[in-house]
C-alpha cells in the first residue's frame, strides 16, 4: 500500500500518478520516483534541478543520465 508522496493519502491504482522529479543531494543530483495522487499534487512538487530537467514529468520518453553510484 502506498501513500501520496505530497499529501498522504492512500493511493489507488486509478488515481495513481508517477513521475520523475530531479532532487540535488550535496553535489549530485539525483532521479527520484515520486507516486502522487492527482495531477493537483503533481504541480505542488517543488521543480527539478535548474540544469537538469525543470519539471517533473513522465518516466520513459525522457532520456536521463544516471547517477553515479561509485
Ligand atoms: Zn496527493
């Protein structure tokens, strides 16, 4: 069972919104998978990385470098 990740609320598949948001940790930044509940919570996410991708957005046509794990 998951939860909003803006607003709490328990999630259904129906109103299941994922998106790609780029979060900054230190000097890396970072994809982060964000499950939100309605297209409303999806525009409360604070935007991307300014040199990154600005707004979230939908997983899978966008290409992404990834992060470096070493
Ligand atoms: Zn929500």
């Amino acid at each position: 069972m998951h939860s909003c990740s803006v607003c709490d609320r328990p999630l259904t598949q129906q109103e299941l919104h994922q998106v790609w948001i780029s979060i900054r940790v230190t000097t890396d930044v970072l994809p982060l998978l964000v499950n939100a509940c309605s297209p409303e919570c999806v525009d409360a996410l604070p935007d991307g990385d300014e040199d990154y991708i600005a707004t979230p957005h939908k997983g899978g046509n966008v290409h992404q470098p990834q992060p470096d794990w070493d």
